[in-house]
C-alpha cells in the first residue's frame, strides 16, 4: 500500500470515529459522498479523468432534490465504475451507492448481493468493515439476526469498536438476549468520546433497564 493510500485509509478511520454512529443508524450515503469525493480529489493526479467523471456523474443522479434517484442510472453508473476500475475503492464505493438505493426501494437482497462482494474481496480494510456493518443491517431487517451477528464476531479497529458493539447491541435485543446487549451498549459507550453521540446509546441501556425492572 503506497503513502497516499495509508493517508487515505487514516482520514476514512478518523471520518468514521466521529461520525459512523449516525451513518450505521441513518445509512452510508454521506460517507460515500464525503468519502468518496476527498479519494477522487486526492487520486486525481494519478487516476484516469473517465473515473473522476463516472464518479461525479453517480453523485449527481443520487443527490436529487427529491431524495428519489434513478435507479437504473445508478446501477449503469456503478457498474461502468465496476468494469472499466474493478476492485478499486472507487468501484466499490459505487457499489456502497447501488446497496443504498436498493435498501431504499425495499430489495434487500439486491443490497446482500452488493455489500457481499465487497466484503469478499475489500479495497481497503475500512470499506470492508463498512460493508460489514451494512450487511449486519440488511440481515437483521430480513430476520437473520443470527446471520449478522456472525458476521461481527472477531476484533473490530478501534476507529469501528463503537458502531460495530452498538450494532451488535441492537441485534442482540432483536433475539431476546438482553444481558449480552447491555455488555455490547457498555462496550460501544467506552469506546465513544463524542458524548452527543453517547446519548442515543444511553437511551438503548436505559430502555433495557426498564425492560429488567
């Protein structure tokens, strides 16, 4: 991995650390439009201006005013993306792209399809933990708690501890099993220095607390 590549996946870990509880509530789309647009500006020195534009092209059908984009010039987007810079971060933030839109259009498992590939063979680390985390969503909002929990076991980076054990803590009170989601709210807690952001976990360990009175 050269220099810039190691300075890119130290913002994407910093970026992640202050802002990946909202993102694993809300959706990834903001970490693929800021994300994504600081790599393109950083590689464009080195990288084709065909890529730059697919990118920016893929920006603009997603961004509509009225939040609707168009599907299918999603996917025309991201795939050219795919074929022409395979197994680029690029290509898989585009990717990241066409799991949200299906996500959004209720076809959950066009969205596994996407968020599998990525983690079958990540750009990065990072994309591969983001990826993961979404999967974890899409699974447990097609039943699979026990499928996605699975695919969070194992060590976390630092800079993912906090969103991953809150995802965990979330699939955990979906199965019932309240005491292991509390120890994974505490751990997500520990790990979070934004106390704004520790208030809707201490909602999720306050709400359980309630549940055992």
């Amino acid at each position: 991995m050269s220099s810039t590549e190691d300075e890119q996946l130290a913002d994407l870990k910093d970026w992640w650390s202050r802002n990946g509880k909202p993102l694993v509530t809300g959706g990834l789309l903001a970490l693929v439009i800021v994300f994504g647009w600081q790599a393109f500006h950083k590689y464009q020195s080195n990288q084709s201006q065909g890529a730059s534009m697919l990118y920016q092209q893929l920006l603009e059908t997603t961004l509509t005013p009225d939040g609707k984009p168009d599907a299918a010039r999603v996917a025309d987007l991201a795939g050219k993306l795919n074929s022409e810079f395979a197994g680029s971060a690029y290509a898989q933030y585009g990717s990241l792209f066409v799991a949200k839109v299906a996500v959004d259009s209720a076809k959950l498992d066009d969205a596994a399809t996407e968020l599998k590939a990525i983690i079958a063979k990540p750009a990065n680390p990072a994309l591969g933990e983001i990826a993961r985390q979404r999967l974890a969503q899409v699974l447990a909002a097609q039943n699979k708690a026990d499928e996605a929990l699975k695919l969070l076991e194992g060590d976390a980076d630092k800079a993912f501890l906090a969103t991953r054990e809150e995802l965990k803590g979330d699939l955990l009170v979906q199965l019932g099993r309240t005491d292991e989601a509390n120890k994974a709210y505490q751990k997500a807690k520990a790990a979070l220095s934004d106390e704004a952001a520790v208030g809707g976990l201490q909602i999720k360990l306050d709400d359980l607390a309630k549940g055992d009175a």
